[in-house]
C-alpha cells in the first residue's frame, strides 16, 4: 500500500473536499480521486460519501484514520532514522498566525542554512488546535499562546516570548484619544506610532478608564487562549465597553482600528508595529515592567541566568505587567520521536536545552509540578480543564 495515497485520503478527510485536498497535496483533483479510488479497491469497501462539493469519510474510513495517520507519520520519520544525527527528514510544526509573520520568517532562515537536511512542514491554526496536534502527535512542536492549563507530563513547553498588553487606538477619526495629534507621526515611516510615557495620550489611569467605557471595542475573542489577558484587565479597571464584535485574528483587528472603527487590546507581538498604520500603540504596563513594542522580553535571547533575574527580579512589581501578558511557548513531547531536528528548530529559534525546558523537577519526584504562570519551566500534571478554542 502506497502512504501517499494514505495521506492525500487523510487530506481530504481534514479539508473536507477533494478539491481542497488537491490544492494541499500539490496535486490534481483528478490524481487526488484516483489515489483514494485505488485505497477503495485495495480495502474493499468505499471510504468517502461524495456529494456536490464536499466528501466525507464512511464509517469504515473513520475506522481506519488512527492507524493510517500512525502510518504515515512512521513512514515520515525513515528518513531521519537514516541520519544519525537526526536532521534529516520532515519536521512538522505548527503556528499561530502571529507566530507565522512575526517569529517564523527569520526561523527558517536560520533553520534552512544550519540543517538543510530538514524539510519543515509549517501548519497554521489556533492555540488549541495547535495544542492537540502535538499531544496526539500530528505535529513535532508547535508555537501558540501559553494555555490557561498545566500540561501533562507527556509535553513540555519553552518559553520564547512575554507580549505585553497593548492599547490599540485610531490615529484619526472620532475614536483617537489623543485630539492634539492629526494624521500620522511622520517619523512613523509608515508603521503604527507607539507611545511612550512623554507622549501618552492619557497619563491618567481613571482619565483613561472614562474615555474607554464609551468606545466601540473590538475585542480580541475572550474565548481564545491568548484573548483572556485583555478581557481580565477590562475586568480589573471596572471598565466595559461596547463590544462592536469578537474576533480571533489580530492582523484584522488592527486593520479595522485603523480603519476607525473602534479600539482594540492586543499583544504586542513581533511586528505589529508593521501592521498598524493609523493606529497609536500604548503599553499598558510600565515600561520598566514590560517594555514598549520595540523592546518586548524576548526571553530565547538571554542565558538561563539572565532570564531568571529578569522574569523573577521584583515579584510584586512585575505582577501586573505578567498577569496581562500574552505568552508565546514552543510546545513538544516530553520524549520527542525526533529530538534531533527538534533541538535544530530550537536553535533557529535561539533557545536551547539548557533553557526552560519544562518537565517534572528532578529534585522533587515526577510528581511536582510548576505552575502555567512561571515563564522559566511550566509543566504540570493538570490535564486540560476546559476545551476553548483560540490564539
């Protein structure tokens, strides 16, 4: 049996029609058929119900995916058990959108020229969806948004990135906070102005507070693992402003603040600033806490020791900016069939396995835990508490 036409019916399975599966695979729609028709013959039994536009598999078809998807992945990793060192073959990994303009690109630079051997796979989705690729084993390693869990002790996670909440505002229209200032900066070369403390539109939190409660907000999605830290800070300013819709894709939300149609809080990730035409970034965390966009904690770049200090340097002081901080991790197994082409990604990332690779702690037993919120080291033995959805 051919794992290739295993893994086009696997991909017509997850896309839901022939015609998207072809387009994934590279191939026809003609060939994409052919391939699950020779399955069919080989099986004996019809594995898709074929309507108009779409396709979905048969109850003998639903049976089969476990172990096909465990075949193909197998047949996946020959190739690096070719290889010695282990860089050599498919690594599958998946990533926020986010993740994917922002950390990715100068990833696969770096990947590309260090270990040509590796062909990376790049597969986009939500947080959750994310998550549960890479505890089923779907994918190698995964970038998203920390989870408002403990993670089993069959994954570990490795801290990349703390984002820290930002006020996203028009630059122009009736929804500015900043009436003194018209048009863009120009010394913003085209990208979103950031404000800092001498030019904040409003110094004053309970100023701010009353300008906000009246607002048109956008809301990054609450249900989303990354959305929760904006809707927890509304909740600890007392502040609810008219929800104009929810969303859970942050390159729109900022186009539509832009565009005037309200205000936004978002992570400051890698590269927003690119995207925010029209917008005004506010940090709403010291910036002694948490920095502004241009230097948000980039935590691979540092030693172990270094990151320590930083992320741990004043408890009390650093509470706030962490509490509404959006956290970026490298998800993997704890025992990953690849650790080679892992350990590589790693690097291109800039971490490596001396930095805040989770687990249970050697000196306590299997069964101590971290808690989800410290950023050096977080496993945890809690399964999964609840089943949203989100970046």
């Amino acid at each position: 049996m051919d794992t290739r036409y295993l893994r086009s019916l696997l991909s017509v399975i997850d896309t839901g029609s022939i015609a998207e599966a072809a387009r994934v695979e590279g191939l026809t729609a003609a060939a994409v058929g052919q391939r699950v028709q020779a399955l069919e013959r080989q099986l004996g039994v019809p594995l898709l119900s074929r309507a108009r536009h779409t396709a979905r598999p048969t109850e003998a078809c639903l049976n089969l995916v476990p172990r096909a998807r465990h075949i193909v992945r197998e047949a996946a990793r020959l190739a690096a058990d070719i290889d010695p060192g282990g860089v050599r073959g498919t690594l599958r990994v998946g990533a926020i959108s986010t993740a994917l303009t922002g950390l990715m690109p100068a990833t696969l630079r770096r990947l590309t020229a260090d270990a040509p051997g590796i062909k990376p796979v790049i597969v986009p989705g939500t947080s959750r969806e994310l998550y549960e690729g890479v505890a089923d084993g779907s994918l190698d390693a995964a970038l998203l948004a920390a989870p408002p869990f403990g993670l089993p002790r069959t994954l570990k996670a490795r801290t990349l990135r703390e984002e820290p909440l930002m006020l996203v505002t028009p630059l122009q229209g009736p929804y500015r906070l900043d009436a003194s200032r018209r048009g863009r900066n120009p010394d913003a070369g085209g990208q979103g102005v950031i404000s800092t403390p001498s030019n904040a539109p409003h110094r004053s939190p309970d100023a701010l507070a009353r300008m906000l409660q009246s607002l048109p907000y956008i809301r990054y999605d609450p249900q989303a693992w990354g959305g929760r830290h904006a809707a927890r800070w509304l909740e600890d300013q007392h502040i609810a402003p008219p929800v104009v819709c929810d969303l859970d894709a942050l390159e729109t939300i900022v186009m539509l603040v832009s565009d005037g149609v309200g205000f936004s809080l978002l992570p400051g990730w890698h590269g927003i600033e690119r995207l925010a035409h029209g917008c005004r970034l506010t940090p709403l965390t010291p910036a002694s806490e948490a920095g502004t966009v241009a230097d948000t904690t980039h935590l691979a770049d540092r030693t172990g020791a270094q990151r320590r200090a930083d992320t741990h340097p004043h408890a009390e002081s650093d509470g706030d900016a962490r509490r509404y901080a959006r956290r970026i991790i490298l998800l993997q197994a704890m025992l990953p069939d690849r650790p080679g082409m892992l350990a590589a990604f790693a690097s291109a990332l800039g971490i490596d396995d001396e930095r805040s690779a989770s687990g249970p702690s050697p000196s306590t037993g299997p069964e101590a835990t971290t808690p989800i919120d410290d950023p050096a080291t977080i496993s945890a033995t809690a399964a999964p508490r609840d089943d949203r959805s989100g970046s």
